[in-house]
C-alpha cells in the first residue's frame, strides 16, 4: 500500500541549459547549498542557483537562475562533480584528470594542481586528518587493481596511500579509513590503514551496474543479488533487513527514513523502518539519482528534478487516515531522530491516541487499551 512520501518538482529545465542544442546531454551533477553544478556530455559546467519558494498552499517549486557556465577545453564528457566548499573549490573529472576549479567562477587554481589517473572518485565525509582545509579524496585509478588516497588543499594535492586490491574496482565509498568496494565478483570492506579486509557478498559487474554508498558513520548500502539493497557496516554485518529493489537499479539514496532507488522507468521508494515499499514515481530516461545534505535530486539527460519530502507529521495523519495504525507508529518512531525532543514528545501522545480511538472503534479493545496506557 502507497503513502505520499515524495513529490517530484523540476528544477532545470532542458531550455536553460542547452536552448535548441539537442545533442548537449546531463552527464553529472552536484549541489551544495543553493548552489547547482552541471556537467555535460560536450565539456562544459554550468553553475545555476537555486531558490526554493513555497507558496500561500504550501506547494515548493524551485526557480533556477542561470550564473555562468565554462567550457573545460576538451573532447570528452565531464564524468563527475564533487563540492568542497570549505576549500570554496569544485572537484571535476574529465578524461581521467581531476580539476581543482574555483565554486564561483569556474576558473582552475593558478598553481594547475590536478589528480591524474583516475577512473572515478569520492570524498570521505567522515575524514581522517583533522584539518579543516583540507578534503580526502579516494580514486579508483587507471593503474590496474590500484585505488589512491589523497588530500586536496586550495591549491595542491598530496598522495597519502596507494592500495592495491584483490581484483579490478569498479566503484568505491569511504568513511574513515574503510574502503567499501565493488570488485569484479564481489563487494568488500578494505581497512586502507592496517590491510585487513572484509568479504561481503558475491556480486557480477558484468551483469549490472554496482551500487556503493555510504549512509552514516561506518554503514553502507550496496546493490547485491537478486534486485536487493543490502546495508553492510565495516564489520561485515548488515544490522538492517534488506529492502527489495527491481534488477537493474541504477542509483539510491538515502532521505531518513527512505531509501530512494532508481530504475529505468520508476523511483521506488522503500522504508528503511519495516523494508516495505511505500511509493513508486513513473520517471522514464532517469540515469542520476544522488542525495546532496538531504535533498534528493533526479536527472535525465536533459533535465533535473527534485524529489521533496512531505513532511513526516502530514504523512503519519495520511496512514492514521488509512488506518493503517501499526505503519503509523513505526514512522512516528522513527520520526524521532528529525524532530526536537519536545515537540516529538507532544506529537507521539497525539499519535497514540488517535491510533487507541481507531483500534478502539475496530472492537480492538486490549490493543486500544495498550495505546491509551
């Protein structure tokens, strides 16, 4: 059974980003804050702010002003964008060479600092060095079964570790010094400091896309066999149930307390709380799905969408509404890492005693009891 826990608003349409250019296509993107990153199929970034509005019925649209956009001067795609902003610094891939470029006017650092040699890169969100100008960067590199760890000032690069893998990476996250990784056969868990390492679970890189992210302190959620979404920790253990996604999921997200997975003609939305799906958007020629600080955003090759979240009390009414009391409960619990102490506290009783008054009117009478209490 459905609840409405998204609502998906355009944010770029295809007219402000390539006119009547019809062969520009959406490669990547990135956003921190207000600010919205572009790459294309034909070298260029484009940099647009976004400003989210809500009107007198509370409907959130986004209006996205153009600032700039800057052409990277090759013959290749830009493959991926990653914001630093306590560097003020956009990280760009592009034909295997990572650009530090300024966030605000896309210039590259004058002293040239670049990483070489890789295929694909993420930051660490929970780094190792302490200092605050400086970002860790991961890459799975051009060097055959190799990934680089390197920190990234505002204008210089530093390697720090190279490590070398049982068998070819395609994909990577990190937090702290663990590596979790898809292989050529299977996912693994690889401690880059002591060199320990973690089988997960098999997997085929030929026969899909992998799926790696990371979703909090030393958790992360991977696509493995038979269309699951499994959660591993750097220990090897999943302290979650998987949720059931289709077969040739493209990306996932994480907005709490959904996971949001993207195939070729759906966004599935499944409850990390009981692992039942709750929502399905028909979304044709989708090939991006990231969150960013929260915001989930969708993209296909001409456009960007953002999902936004209904907020969680409105989505609890909607299932007290169904009664549908049990669901209700869960999400009201798990609502309670979003919503300060007290305000949770007034909101659960409430919840707990609309549920008593539907059990109660089902003849229910120890399970109203129970809720009353």
């Amino acid at each position: 059974m459905s609840v409405k826990a998204f609502k998906l608003v355009s944010a770029v349409e295809r007219e402000m980003l390539m006119g009547d250019k019809a062969h520009i296509n959406i490669e990547c993107i990135e956003c921190c804050g207000k600010n919205l990153y572009i790459g294309t199929n034909d070298c260029f970034i484009y940099h647009f702010l976004l400003d989210e509005r809500i009107s007198t019925a509370g409907k959130i649209t986004f209006a996205a002003t153009k600032q700039l956009h800057k052409y990277l001067g090759f013959k290749k795609s830009v493959s991926e964008l990653k914001a630093a902003s306590a560097l003020t610094r956009l990280l760009v891939l592009c034909d295997n060479t990572i650009t530090l470029v300024n966030m605000m006017n896309l210039e590259p650092v004058p002293t040239g600092a670049r990483i070489k040699g890789a295929v694909t890169f993420t930051l660490n969100e929970n780094p190792v060095n302490g200092d605050p100008f400086c970002v860790e960067v991961c890459i799975i590199s051009v060097k055959r079964r190799t990934i680089q760890v390197f920190m990234v000032f505002e204008d210089r690069v530093q390697i720090v570790k190279e490590v070398f893998t049982p068998e070819q990476p395609y994909a990577v996250a990190v937090d702290g010094h663990y590596l979790c990784l898809a292989l050529t056969t299977q996912y693994i868990i690889l401690n880059y400091n002591t060199g320990a390492s973690q089988d997960l679970f098999p997997y085929c890189s030929d026969e899909k896309r992998p799926i790696v992210k990371r979703i909090g302190r030393q958790e992360f959620l991977l696509a493995g066999p038979g269309g699951l979404g499994m959660f591993a920790t750097v220990d090897g253990i999943s302290q979650r149930a998987p949720v059931h996604w289709s077969e040739n999921v493209i990306g996932a997200a994480l907005c709490f307390p959904y996971v949001v997975a993207l195939d070729e003609e759906f966004i599935t939305v499944h409850s990390m709380l009981d692992q039942q799906q709750k929502q399905t958007l028909p979304f044709k020629e989708g090939h991006i799905l990231q969150d960013f600080e929260g915001r989930v955003i969708v993209a296909t090759n001409k456009g960007v969408y953002i999902l936004v979240p209904l907020p969680l009390e409105k989505q609890i009414q909607d299932l007290l509404a169904s009664h549908r009391v049990e669901e209700a409960l869960v999400l009201a619990k798990g609502a309670r890492r979003n919503i300060p102490k007290e305000k949770f506290q007034v909101m659960y009783k409430r919840i707990l005693q609309q549920a008593g008054f539907i059990q109660f009117a089902q003849l229910q009478f120890l399970e109203a009891k129970e809720l009353f209490r």
